[in-house]
C-alpha cells in the first residue's frame, strides 16, 4: 500500500502515465529498486518509455474524442450561450419590473399630490401652478393656484376632481345624461345635463367664480337682477327694432376660449385647464361593444347646453362684443341690449335710416369676435310691424302676445273640462310647459301671471284631474339652462 495517498489519487497517478511506471516509483522508493547514478537499466528505460508512449496515446485519443464529438461541443455552448441570454433576460426583467413598479408606485404618490395629466390635447400646462394673486384679489376671485387647493375648496378629493374633469375621447361612464328637444322650426336641439356630482362641481364654480365677475350693461340673460322684461324695457316704443342671432352659439364657444377666459381673470395654466374641462364637453355617439356602452367624442369640447356654468361664461366671454356694440349703438345713436345670443338694436327718428348701416358694421364686429350670424334669424322690424324683443311686444308698451294669452286661457278651460288627456302645449310635458308659460307671463304681467297660476293650481289639486296627470318629466333643465335660440319660438317652452 502507497501510505499517504488516496485510492483516487492513486488512480489519477496511474491514469497520467502507467501501472508499471507508478510501480517501479514506488519500489525506487521504498529501497527495493536500487537508484540508479548512471545510466538507466533496460527494463527501467523500457518502462518509462512505454508511459511516455501510453501518455501520448491518451492525448490523442482525447483529441479524436474532442474532434469526434464537435457537434456536440458545439450545441453545448450553444445551450450554455442560451442559458446564460435567458438568465440575463430573466435578470433585466426583473429588474425592469422592480423599476416599473417603483415608477408606478411613485405616479401613484404624485397623482395623489397633484394633477400631473388629465388626458390627451389637454395637460401640455398642467406643470403651470402659479396664479396672479393681485389680479384674482382685486375681483375678489378665490385665490387658487393648483388642482389640490381647488378640490380642497370643492370639498372634494383630488381624486374625485380628476375624474370629473378627466378629457376622454371614449368613456364607459358619462358625466352628462343626454336628450332632444323638438325645435318648433323643425329639428332637434340636443340637451346635456349635467349628472349629480358634475352640477355640484359646476355650481361651485358659478357661485364662486363666475359670478362674481361683473358683466357688460348691455348683458340681460342670467344676470342676478336683470331679465327679459329688463332686455325688453329698453326697446318699447321704438320706430326700428332689429333682432340679431347667432348661428351655432354654443358649439362655437369651445373648449380653448374658456380655458383662455380663466386664464385672463388671473389663474394659473393648472386651474385654467381644469375648470374648462368641469365647463366645458363634446357631443357624443352611443356606442355598444360586447354587451357594453361606450360614449364616443364625435366633435370638439365646448359648452354645453343645459349645465349651469354655460350661460355665465357666454356673458364674459361676449364681454368685448358687448363693449364694440355699445360704441357701435352710441355712434349711430341706437340702444343695444343681448340675452344671451339674441342681440337687439333699436332707434327712433332719423337714425332709423342708419340701419343698413349699422347691419354691416355689426357682422365685421361680429366675424372678428369669432361667431356667426344666423341669416334666418335676422329681422328688422319698421313702422306698423309687431315688434317683438325675446318674446316680449314692445310696440308701444310691454305686452304679451295676444293670441298667445287667448290659446293658453282656451287650454284652461279644456283642462278644467275634460283633463290634460289629449291636450298639447309646447313640445314636452304639458305640465311643465303650462307652468313655464305662466312664469313668463307672471314677469311681464304679474297680475295677469297670477290669476293663470291661481287657476293652474286648483285644476291639479282637483281629484278627478290629479289622476289624470301625465308623468313628469324624466330630465328637468337647470334653472340657469339658456332659452331657446329660435327667435320663433317662446324662451318659456324649454320641455
């Protein structure tokens, strides 16, 4: 026995020359060879010359084995190569993953401080946070420079005011409940009202925003105080009255010119964005995929008809038209008053020959403002015709359309008799539409207006006529919601 080595290492000794040559070693050193001084023995030489010649073998044995199975060598670094690509993959994916996490963790905590993106076309100023605080204290405006102070003083969450104010061009969830109304001059006239948590949205932004800004004197439509009997009072009498109205007022008001308004009175790019995205929003085709609803943006945002904030906006934005009317009414010595989109001149004497006049000046004014005059809906009235300002007569004093009143009080009379089954006023309820006929009549005549309400109540307090009631509408406007735009059609008939 070898002492002081393995069997392995003796094994590997044996295998890296040969049996023999370990042997003879061994025996040379153990004293039963005698170590020869000179020159080896035969038998010795012959023995190391057989393992020189046995190593040699085994290393060209290992080369034709190396060489025999390149292919093989091949395919395993090959492997090797594809493991190695794979476990590299798998080590950029996760550490990837750990950065998309970390990046959507971080989003998340930025979106919960502040407004970082409210959709596409829309959030290029939304890193704008600085408002000015003189011009917004000098109007007496809330002083607001970012999303997170404007939903604090909403009373809402930031979440809540980003998804209220969140441009979509497709959404699943509509923040308008949508609906026609039959325009008496044929067509339809498409109504967005707000839903619930919008119109708060909305109200708070009239209230304390919209207004508190001071409109043109010539303004009468949705300004506290002020009416159509206001707008009307300062026609009556007159020798020429001419009615001007716009063509596509709303729509033409759009998402831009309300964004630029706000931005004007003072708030920062931020505030701008997101209270023109509460006000303003496109019209949109219903659309079902799957079983579900999609709403689909089909033109550009503007102002909606029937929410709350569109009528006091038309007012400002309007400020300026307003201002070259006046300068306009002052040089030809007319008076001008608009209500909305209705515009009226009116004069007396010699100026009434200025008409023409005035007419050509008003539509560059009007072009340059950025709206259109309808052509339908121009009218001049002269000398001998009835002379009508939103609805009102205005010939020698304020009255109401005669053969108007004698319908409505004929109506009365049938209802009292046979029930609301069968009968038609307006285009919608007949309810609804009865009493915003005796509102109107209550504005311009009060006693007149109070008899019909007197009259109206106890017909729908009797018994007999209360079970014949037809159901109430399912969509009221807001009260602040524009009149009709058709100047032939009555404001009140608005259901």
């Amino acid at each position: 026995m070898m002492t002081g080595l393995t069997r392995q290492e003796l094994y590997d000794r044996i295998r890296s020359s040969t049996r023999d040559e370990v042997i003879l070693e061994e025996m040379k050193r153990l004293g039963f060879w005698a170590r020869s001084t000179g020159a080896p023995s035969l038998s010795e030489t012959l023995i190391r010359k057989e393992s020189e010649l046995r190593r040699e073998l085994n290393k060209l044995m290992e080369e034709k084995a190396r060489y025999r199975n390149k292919e093989k060598i091949l395919n395993d670094l090959r492997k090797k190569r594809m493991m190695d690509a794979k476990a590299k993959r798998a080590e950029t994916k996760q550490r990837n993953e750990e950065k998309r996490r970390e990046k959507a963790a971080a989003w998340a905590a930025e979106k919960e401080r502040s407004v970082v993106y409210l959709g596409e076309d829309v959030s290029a100023g939304l890193n704008k946070t600085f408002s000015d605080i003189t011009r917004l204290s000098a109007a007496g405006l809330p002083i607001l420079h970012d999303g997170v102070g404007l939903a604090a003083a909403m009373g809402i969450t930031l979440g809540k005011l980003r998804f209220l104010s969140y441009n979509r061009k497709v959404e699943e969830v509509s923040h308008y409940k949508r609906f026609y109304l039959p325009k008496k001059s044929g067509g339809r006239r498409l109504i967005s009202a707000p839903m619930p948590q919008l119109k708060a949205a909305q109200y708070w932004v009239l209230q304390n925003i919209l207004y508190k800004i001071p409109g043109s004197q010539s303004a009468h439509g949705f300004i506290p105080g002020r009416s159509i009997v206001t707008n009307a009072q300062q026609h009556v009498g007159k020798d020429v009255v001419i009615n001007i109205d716009l063509r596509d007022f709303f729509p033409t008001i759009v998402y831009k010119r309300v964004k630029g308004m706000f931005c004007k009175l003072g708030y920062s790019e931020q505030i701008a964005t997101i209270l023109a995205l509460l006000c303003t929003e496109p019209e949109r085709d219903q659309v079902m995929l799957d079983g579900k609803e999609y709403h689909v943006a089909n033109t550009n945002r503007h102002l909606p008809q029937g929410a709350p904030c569109s009528p006091a906006i038309t007012n400002i934005i309007c400020y300026r038209l307003d201002k070259r009317f006046e300068g306009l009414a002052k040089k030809f010595n007319y008076t001008y008053t608009r209500y909305a989109d209705d515009m009226t001149f009116s004069t007396s004497g010699e100026t009434a020959g200025k008409a023409g006049q005035l007419l050509w000046a008003v539509k560059k004014v009007v072009k340059e403002e950025g709206f259109t005059i309808h052509p339908d809906k121009l009218k001049v009235m002269r000398k001998g015709d009835k002379k009508e300002v939103t609805g009102i007569v205005v010939n020698e004093k304020m009255s109401l359309d005669r053969t108007t009143l004698r319908k409505f009080r004929a109506l009365l009379h049938q209802v009292s008799v046979s029930g609301f089954a069968g009968k038609k006023w307006g285009n919608g309820n007949i309810v609804s539409s009865m009493e915003g006929y005796i509102n109107y009549v209550q504005m311009v005549k009060p006693e007149t207006g109070k008899q019909l309400k007197d009259k109206f109540r106890l017909l729908l307090n009797r018994k007999d006529i209360k079970a014949d009631l037809p159901e109430a509408p399912k969509e009221v406007l807001p009260d602040t919601s524009l009149p009709d735009q058709n100047n032939d059609k009555p404001w009140w008939d608005v259901v």
